[in-house]
C-alpha cells in the first residue's frame, strides 16, 4: 500500500452509493487517502434524493458526475469497494476488494436514502480507520456502531 492509501467505490450508475461513500471518504480521510470512484453503467446525473440526503450532512455533491469505471481506475488503487455491481465490476490479481451489500437508493425518497446514507458513512469510518494510521486529522474517526462496539 502507498503512503497515502488510494480507495476506489464501485457500483452500477455512480449515481447514488459510491458517490456518497467517496464523499465521505474525502470528508473522513483527508489528504491522508486518495478517493475514486466510478461505475459499469453510469448514469447520467446523480440520484436527486442522494444529493439531498447528502446536503443534510453539509456535504454538497451537486457538482459530482457519474463516471464510467476504467481499467486505469482499479490499477492504480490499493483496496476497491464494490457495492452491488456483481460480475459487472472487474476483478484484478493482487488487489483487495471489499464487497458491501448496500439497497440501492435509485427510486428511493430521501428519507429512505438517509438510512442507506448513514450505513455507508459508518462503514467509510471503518475503513478509512482501518487504511490510516492514527493522526490528528483522523483520530476519533471511529463511531460506536449499531452493537456499541467501537468501530
């Protein structure tokens, strides 16, 4: 892995769950990882409820496009999330894949949105703890989960 652990979230549009984990992840991580994302059939523009339950975190993603996974893009990462791409994401020797089984939020209302929301910005927090090594930047990343357990 780099110094800077490069994370790659997958789904089928890019239009929903992967733009908001990798929202969360910049949010989360900082400059200490580097966030990508992309899809095997993207959209054409975000999900709208997305983009509004994401706005409620104070994070503005408007401004984000669906983009279409390249080779390129599973390459140069160290860990790739996928979430509900199924065979439609490429599997590559040597990296390691982390598959989270998210509803999708295509055709959802917001408030359905804001539980998927919430379960990807506590899975992120875990992950990003998990990648990064303790700094002021990301000490107190960890959330109590679901059970209590501190993740």
């Amino acid at each position: 892995m780099t110094s800077r652990p490069e994370i790659l979230f997958l789904c089928v549009h890019n239009a929903g769950r992967s733009q908001m984990a990798a929202a969360f992840a910049r949010e989360i991580g900082g400059e200490a990882v580097v966030v990508r994302s992309g899809g095997s059939d993207p959209a054409e523009r975000l999900n709208p409820a997305v983009v509004a339950a994401m706005l409620e975190k104070g994070m503005d993603i408007s401004s984000e496009a669906p983009r279409a996974l390249t080779r390129e893009m599973v390459v140069a990462v160290d860990v790739v999330v996928t979430m509900g791409c199924g065979d439609a994401c490429p599997v590559f020797p040597g990296k390691r894949y982390i598959d989270w089984e998210l509803s999708d939020p295509a055709g959802r209302s917001v408030d359905e949105v804001r539980v998927i929301r919430d379960d990807i910005e506590e899975r992120v927090r875990h992950l990003i703890r998990t990648l990064v090594t303790p700094t002021a930047e990301t000490e107190g990343v960890g959330e109590r989960s679901k059970n209590g357990d501190v993740t």
